[in-house]
C-alpha cells in the first residue's frame, strides 16, 4: 500500500512529549495536563484553556535514578515516567492529575511533588490525585463524580481560572465525541478482510489523539480518514492471521509493528493507550448533568482489571470475545507490563479460560515498557501464529 500521507508526521510527533503541537498550544496560552490512566477523564482536561497530554517516555534508555526512588521491583513504565520528570521532560505541565488505581503509578506521581519536579519551572503546578471505585454501584458513580470535581474540576477553577460550567462541560463532551467519531471511523477499517490500514498506523493514529492537543490534531485525523476512503490495499492481503491485543500500558507502535511482521494483523487494541475502550462517545441521558454522564461513562466502559466485582470480571472476556468476533480475529495476545500486579493474575486467568470456554486462542507474555528481548518475543508470536494457522486449517477440514 501507499504511505499515509501524515505517517511520518504522527512518528514525529510521538517521538516526543512536547511536540510541535503541543508547543503550538502552549504558546497560545493553553494549560497543558498530564495524565496517566483511563480513570482520569480526558475529556475533563480538555475544557476551554486547556488540554491533555497523555504521559509517554519516548526513547528512555535508563531508569536509574527512579529505580533508587521506587526500587527495580516496581513496573518499567512508572519508573520511565519519573526517570522522565528527573530529566525535565514535563517542565511544561501546569497540573498532573493521578489516580490512586495503581500504586506504582500513584507512588511515581507522588515523587512529583516530593521532589518538587516541575513546581520549580511552573509555581502554580499541582498534582491532584483522585479515589477511584473498585466496583460499578450506583453508589460509586456518584463518589466518582464527587472525586472528579473535588480533585479536578474545582481545582483547575480555582488554580487556572478554568469556565467548568454546565455549558462548558457539555461543550467538552461535543468536542470529545467528535473526536471519538472520527477516530473510531478509522478504526472500523481493520473490520474489513482486506483493510486499507495496518495495525501499526492505527497505533500511531490513537496515540497522537491522546498525545495531542485535540483542536490541532482533529484536521490531521479527519484527512486521514478521507484518505482511507480511496486508499487502495494490495490485492493480496499481508497477513496470515488477525489478533485482538490485550493488556497493560502500550505506547509502542513498534511492538505492534513486531507482532505484525511475524503475520499477525492487529485488529483490535484492548489494552491502555487503545481505543478499545477509549473512543465511546459519551451520551448524556435526560435529566443527567453533564458531570454525572461523565462519571457514569468512564464507569460503563471501563475494561481494567482493577474492578473485581464479578460483572465486570465475567464482562473481561465477553468484551475481548465480542471484539474477536466483531473484527474476525484468530486469536488473543495478552501483554503485561513486568511486575504489573493487576495485569499479570487478568493474563493468567485468559490463558487458562479464553480458548476452553470462550473458543478464543490465547498468548500471554511478560514484557518491559522498553522491549529489549525482540530476538525472544519474535520467535513467540510467529510460533502463535503458526499455531493459529494449523487451528484455521484443521477447523476448515
């Protein structure tokens, strides 16, 4: 197929945090807001004045300073984040806003304010953490909501002068969905048997969408759509067999890339940084205001592993089986990021429950947020996909 025409342009952008179109928006006087997990809304940080950034360490090569903060027991990807910080690589940030759903993640942020690693640049800078629920009660949604106005909304008010008016939040969630339209349209493609998109470019797409400021990137993503309209895929397609990718934190194109030079379209991307879930419009329902639909939402369509009462546990891997079946998948791989606690007992329980009870093949692998053992996990995917091919053939006979 024939490059997209903004390709190296999205690899530019992610090759670092503060990219051109972020710079763009913080020299027009634009509040620029860190954030790290799902349970923080993004639409939340993209009220008039502000934007958010979705916290990445492209490139980090060595962790050595945060392993003494936090210790080498802890997962790469929060010590990355804070090896970062040490560096000054999120100087411009006016606010961090955290969430106490992973303690490793939460005791990174924390290291912010300790070891005051950008009040120094930015004195109005803060780190606010909200309280999260583990279950999906009526009863939660509403904590959720009083923790996202305490902890954000009146925060960022108070702080910044933010408008979080009703107005301005309904506003945000237009805004929000338009993006999630466009994005999810691009998506869709890899339905297709014979898609005009590979797994990797649409990795690149959905991570400029959280790595940038949403105004600026939204006219590159709709011309990429439109571009996909008349793109025409080879006659044959490229891969052997198509995956659903589950996991952990995953900013890497390049290990989508791996996966899918060893013959494995990546049609779906359930894992954090995806789309799936990520990019659900937000309805607000009659007599709902605004902050509550957010809430609400963030609740309904959250997939992580940290919610264990027995809906969502059960409703896991009915989700993944949807996904298989809606993008015509062959298998499932499950990343976990090393010494991920959450993600390691979820990858366990898929691989001894998705192929007997749901009839979904199943990979689960360990890996670092900076993937060193490529040699290693090459040899392991195209194994699976051999696997995966043998399961098709003996299926068709």
């Amino acid at each position: 197929m024939k490059d997209l025409k903004h390709r190296v342009f999205f690899e530019h952008l992610l090759a670092d945090v503060k990219n051109e179109l972020v710079t763009q928006a913080l020299d027009a006087g634009q509040k620029a807001l860190g954030y790290s997990c799902y349970f923080v809304p993004e639409v939340l940080m993209n009220l008039s004045g502000c934007f958010s950034v979705r916290l990445r360490a492209p490139g980090i090569a060595d962790t050595s300073i945060a392993t003494y903060y936090m210790s080498e027991k802890t997962c790469m990807y929060s010590r990355s984040i804070l090896e970062r910080a040490i560096e000054g690589g999120y100087n411009f940030f006016s606010a961090l806003l955290s969430t106490e759903t992973c303690s490793m993640m939460h005791r990174a942020h924390e290291h912010f304010e300790m070891l005051n690693l950008v009040k120094d640049q930015n004195e109005d800078f803060f780190v606010s953490h909200i309280d999260a629920p583990f279950v999906t009660k009526d009863y939660a949604v509403r904590h959720y909501a009083r923790q996202l106005k305490k902890h954000i909304l009146d925060r960022l008010q108070s702080v910044y002068g933010i408008d979080v008016s009703e107005e301005k939040l309904l506003e945000a969630i237009e805004k929000h969905n338009e993006l999630c339209r466009v994005v999810t349209a691009i998506g869709d493609y890899r339905k297709q048997d014979n898609p005009p998109l590979t797994g990797y470019e649409f990795h690149l797409i959905e991570l400029v969408s959280e790595c940038c400021p949403h105004d600026l990137i939204l006219p590159y993503l709709k011309e990429t759509l439109e571009e996909l309209k008349t793109r025409q895929p080879d006659d044959t397609p490229w891969y052997r067999v198509r995956v659903v990718l589950a996991g952990g934190e995953n900013d890497d194109p390049d290990f989508t890339k791996l996966i899918e030079d060893c013959g494995a379209f990546v049609v779906a991307d359930r894992y954090c940084f995806g789309s799936l879930p990520g990019r659900e419009e937000i309805e607000v329902r009659d007599g709902e205001t605004a902050l509550d639909a957010i809430a609400r939402h963030y609740i309904d369509t959250n997939e992580c592993p940290r919610f264990m009462n027995p809906e969502k546990v059960q409703g896991r891997k009915q989700y993944l089986k949807q996904l298989a079946e809606d993008y015509s998948a062959d298998g499932l791989i499950v990343q976990q990021m090393k010494f991920c606690e959450y993600w390691e007992y979820e990858r366990m329980y898929c691989q001894h429950v998705m192929e007997p009870e749901y009839g979904l093949p199943c990979m689960g692998i360990e890996k670092d947020y900076v993937n060193t053992s490529t040699g290693q996990l090459r040899t392991r995917f195209q194994a699976f996909v051999e696997a995966l091919e043998m399961k098709k053939i003996a299926k068709e006979g």
